[in-house]
C-alpha cells in the first residue's frame, strides 16, 4: 500500500480533499500545483506553471487543467472539476475517483460505470514539461476520451479576464497543437504518444472561482481560454502519455521520457524520504547556476532563507556540490555586502542585514560536515573581509558598529531582520536598533573568520577582530541579558528594553561561537519551552503578551497582523533543538525524537509530502502560508540528522 494515500470517501468529500494540495517542481523553474481532486482552489495552481524570461522571468501560468471525458455508447462521463459562483462544482468528476496514491508519483483512479481509467503525473527534471500518463484499466466497450485544455497565460500573481486581444489560433504539430495566446509568452505545445484528433472550438468558460483567494480577501474569479478539444480512442490495457511543454518534443519519446523521469524520483514512502524528496523541489539550474527558491506558491530567490535552508537540504543528503553552486550563485547576486532578499519583477532587494552574518553560518555548516577548511577559507576568505569590513564601517539602512562592539541597524520604519512584516508603511514589530539575533550572528561570525583565519595561517589582521569579539562578549550579556526575568531582551534601543518573549534569543543559545553561559542558556530554554515551543514550531510570540494572536487567517490584514505575533514556524525548531541537546545531552533526545516524529502527520495535510511555512500558535497547529517552505523542510532533516548522531554515539558508549 502506498506511504500516502487517500480513500474513496475522503476524496469525494470535497471540504476534506480540497484542503489537500500536490506540488511537483523541477530543474527548470516550472511546477504543477493542484488539490488531489484536481480542482484548483488558489490563482497559482496550474498543471504548468513555467518562468517567462521574456516577460519578467517569474512564474506564470500556462496550462491551468486539463479536463477528460469518458465516453461510451455516446454517454459522456466528464472526470473534470471547477468551481463556480454558490458553490457549484462542475462538472463534478470527483465524485468519479475511487482511488489517490502517492507512489511512485500522484495517480488518480477514476472507475465509471464499467470504465477504470488511471491518471498519473511526473514532471521532466529539466525541461518544461508535465507529462500525463492515462491507463484505462477496464472497459467492457468501445472508449473514447475527450481532452479540454483549459488555458491561463498569466502571472501567478493575476488573473485572466475574457478580452478581445488573445490569439485564438494554432497551428498543427505532431499529434498535437501549438497555442500561444498572448506575445511575449513562449508557446505551448500539447502533444501525445499516439494520433489523436483536435477539433478548433475557442470558448471562454467564466466565473471559475478560487475557494483559497477567496478566504485570503483577493480577487477570486477567472475566466480561462479552452482553445478546443482533442479526441483518441483507447483499449482496454492501453497506454498513452500527453505532455504540455514549451518545446516540441518527438512523440514517439514521451512514453520512454515518462518512464525515465519516474524511475528517478526519490520514493515518497516513509516520512524521511518524504522530506528528501520536497527537499528536491526549491532548486532552480540554468547553466552553472542554481537558485534555491524558498517557497511555494509565492516565495523567490531570499538570501537569508537559502543560507539557513542550505544545510538542511543538501548537507544532510552529502549534496555538497549543489551547496556550494547555490552560495556561488547569490555571490553573483552581491550588491555590496548584501544578498537578495526578495525579488519584485526583475529587480532583486536588498535590505536584509542578517542574511550576510548567516552565510557565515552556513559556511560553518559546511565544515562541520566535511572537515574542510582549508577550502572554506581560500574561497570564500576575501567576501568574509568584505562583510566584516563593510558593517564594521558602517553601510546603509544605518548600519553601524556601536562603541561597545554590538551592530545597529536600522532606520525607524525599516524591516530588516528575518520579522519584517509591515502593514502599509508601519512595520507589525518594529526591530530597529540592537536584536539580539542579528548581534549574537554578529559575534558567531567574527568569531569564526579569527578562528578560521588562524587554523589557516592568517597572521594579518586578526587582531582587530579578535578584540572586537571580546569587546562583544561582554556587551552582548550587559545590553539583552535580565538576571531577573532570566532570558533576554528582543530588541534594545536606547533606554528601551523590549522583553516580548520571542524565539530570536534561541539563536543566541545555539550558534557555533555563543556567549551566554549554561546556566542562562538553561535558564532561556526554560521560558522558550513553556511560552514558544508547540509541536510545530516555536511561537513568534508568547500567549501571554497581549499582542499575541494564535490563529493566522483571514484578509492581508488579519494574517499580516498575526504572522510574527503568534504563529508558530517549524524552522525555529533546528535552532531550539540545537540549544537544547547542547544543555541536555542524550535526556533530552526524547522531547526532540516526539517533535519531528509529530511532522509525519503533516505529510497528508496541506501540502501532500512537504511542510508548510507556519503554523497556528493555538490548537489545533493548523498549517498556512506557503504549503513548501524550503526552510521548514531544511530544518526538520537537521533535526533528524542531529538525532541519528546522538543515537549513534548512544549505540557506541
């Protein structure tokens, strides 16, 4: 039986199966997102989604669904679905689905009357292509099937409106047809493994509404462009594969592509594999360069996010090669000493002041799985200068090195920690000043370019920031740490201590280089466990703070509102569980073992086999956001590598 599988009464229940989503993404930037009905319920589900170099290299949606039909004895059994204005769902071909599994890719089974027809659906690695492979497994007559594409050519972030200016021509190619609705876009071909006839009928279908757009306070309602349909006989037994791509492809080919490219998919078969397989899927190669996005349906390139998420999704598999392919690439992307960190059309931003100190974090991780520094520090030595340099100096958005050693950073509506949520121009929580994480990333970085730098021979310079760092040391617990409270502050300006309880201070318990003693180290946890920590995440906020709000939902404002005041997001975890071992050692395996074993049940919600982003901060934890977030699934396969070693050395004491 597969890992992940659902039922014929969970499937036909479309409140239960319309909360389940499936993604598949690939080398080439594209990916297919859809519920496991097939009924799309957000503006960036589509079957194809592929970046648009030509127009502003983002995502955008070209084939939107592919609708079959069943037909026998001139009754027709369409298996498509869409919903419409009172909740109407047509045509309704959920109800026609007996059967989901996961292995060894997503396959629908759908049985009418004496007809058993399997969909199955696998994406080329490295080209922009879904393939569709349909089996009909029993038929007790003559079958035809009827396809409708139903069309988009729009950005993942809009939606299509019926107008007079789409180009509703096409032009015949092997066993298919070449569309391409609107210029700049790269044309579609819809292609299959055997002769099939296409009949020309352009319609618009109006009013195809988008359940999730809707509850998040957007526009919800689409029109799409089906071009026409195509018809094909099928036997009993028979086999054939349909591909969308944006190049033609021999026909001939797709079925030997469909079985080459599922026999490499990682098997998602148990909860580790899961992750390995979803660990896949934020990486984007175009020649020597891959990009890692940090989520989907919405995220982009991020430096910060590709730094933390970095270890856990290639270090873990002993993927060192596309690790450093990836920090090779954003040095490329360096303006200054800034990374990106987030893209607005084709111009990347640049005002994260924690993403640079957090390269030298995964730098360290680096070493710490492969022993080589010397590496380390030839190559990557001069931008460690630069870094340090620039923020010792002082560069922009007012960041500047205090007398005491600590970095400022920050004007007063600026959001550049990794809490940078702001609400028109007003930032939800305002971090300007000294935060405790971006200083404790501060000294973990000094701290590792002296050490790296005289393990590998460096006698010039040194000093400067060896002084610094202990300059810092006593800075650092002077200016955040309460002896009374008994953990530390979350952002200090001036004469003003913010004391919210927030998970920012478990960084400055578990980084390499960390200057709080055991004792406080001990102490802090002690609050992050009974005010943060719930199974999936630390809250971003404690419930005892009156701003605290536990549920994320409703319109931009209310989610907003409550993204870093309450939800819970699993990628702190790593960091926590870091901290944590460190003060209990092998006692405090089993909190750890219970909280990634917990995720399994993650794997059948939301996003099918991946982790979200957030999570509530109340019961019941519900998943939001985007339903794969790079770091949330980084993070749960460094906590799993922590607990193989710790159970290792278990073993070998």
């Amino acid at each position: 039986m597969s890992y992940i599988k659902f039922d014929k009464q969970q499937l036909v229940n479309l409140e239960y199966s319309l909360q389940k989503e499936l993604l598949r993404s690939n080398r080439a930037g594209s990916y297919a997102s859809t519920t496991i009905t097939g009924c799309n319920t957000r503006k960036y589900h589509g079957l194809l989604v592929s970046l648009q170099p030509k127009i502003d290299n983002q995502h955008h949606v070209l084939l939107s669904s592919f609708d079959a039909t069943v037909i026998q004895h001139d009754t027709e059994f369409n298996l498509g679905i869409h919903k419409y204005e009172d909740d109407v769902y047509e045509p309704g071909g959920h109800k026609y689905i007996r059967d989901f599994e996961s292995e060894p890719i997503p396959k629908l089974t759908y049985r009418v009357g004496g007809v058993v027809l399997s969909k199955e659906r696998v994406f080329a690695e490295n080209d922009d292509r879904i393939l569709i492979k349909y089996t009909l497994e029993e038929a007790h007559s003559p079958t035809k099937l009827r396809f409708k594409p139903y069309l988009a050519f729009r950005s993942v972030h809009d939606l299509s409106k019926a107008n007079d200016e789409i180009d509703d021509s096409f032009l015949r190619v092997q066993n298919g047809i070449k569309v391409r609705l609107y210029e700049p876009y790269s044309p579609l071909f819809m292609q299959f493994s055997k002769k099939v006839n296409y009949i020309h009928n352009p319609n618009w279908y109006y009013g195809i509404e988008y359940s999730k757009e809707k509850s998040r306070g957007y526009d919800y309602k689409e029109d799409l462009f089906v071009p026409g349909y195509f018809e094909i006989s099928i036997k009993k037994g028979e086999s054939f594969v349909f591909s969308a791509g944006l190049e033609e492809i021999s026909s001939v080919k797709l079925k030997s592509l469909f079985e080459k490219e599922t026999k490499v998919r990682i098997p998602r078969d148990s909860f580790e594999n899961c992750l390995i397989n979803a660990a896949q899927q934020f990486f984007i190669q175009k020649n020597d360069t891959i990009d890692l996005i940090a989520g989907y349906h919405w995220f982009d390139i991020s430096g910060r996010d590709a730094f933390i998420s970095l270890p856990g999704l290639t270090l873990t598999q002993n993927n060192t090669k596309t690790f450093i392919t990836v920090i090779d690439s954003l040095l490329k992307r360096m303006k200054g000493p800034f990374f990106p960190s987030n893209k607005i059309g084709d111009d990347f931003i640049y005002e994260a002041v924690d993403a640079p100190l957090w390269f030298f974090w995964a730098l360290q991780q680096y070493i710490l799985y492969t022993g080589d520094e010397s590496m380390i520090w030839m190559k990557y030595q001069k931008v460690m200068l630069k870094i340090l340099n620039a923020y010792y100096k002082g560069t922009s958005n007012n960041i500047h090195v205090l007398e005491n050693g600590l970095l400022y950073a920050g004007n007063e509506n600026d959001t550049l920690t990794w809490m940078n949520v702001k609400i028109g121009d007003i930032p939800v929580v305002n971090r300007n000043g000294l935060t405790v994480e971006v200083n404790a990333l501060w000294y973990n970085a000094i701290r590792f370019y002296s050490e790296l730098g005289k393990n590998n021979g460096e006698t010039r310079g040194l000093k400067k920031w060896i002084d610094l760092s202990q300059k810092i040391e006593g800075s650092f617990i002077e200016t955040f740490w309460d002896e009374e409270k008994g953990y530390m502050a979350d952002v200090v300006k001036g004469d003003m201590k913010d004391f919210s309880v927030r998970p920012n201070q478990v960084f400055a318990c578990s980084l390499p280089y960390c200057i709080p003693d055991e004792g406080k180290i001990h102490r802090i946890l002690q609050i992050v466990e009974n005010e943060l920590l719930t199974p999936r995440g630390l809250r971003t906020l404690s419930p005892k703070n009156l701003d605290y709000k536990g549920v994320y939902k409703g319109d931009i404002f209310a989610r907003d509102s409550a993204y870093h005041q309450g939800s819970a997001f699993p990628w702190l975890l790593g960091f926590f569980t870091e901290a944590y071992l460190k003060i209990h050692g092998l006692s405090g395996l089993g909190l750890i073992q219970k909280i990634y074993a917990g995720f399994e049940d993650e794997m059948v919600e939301a996003g099918i086999g991946t982790i979200s982003e957030l999570y509530y901060g109340d019961p019941p934890y519900k998943g939001k956001g985007a339903i794969s977030q790079a770091w949330s699934v980084a993070e749960l396969l460094r906590i799993n590598h922590l607990i193989k070693q710790y159970e290792q050395n278990t073993n070998q004491s």
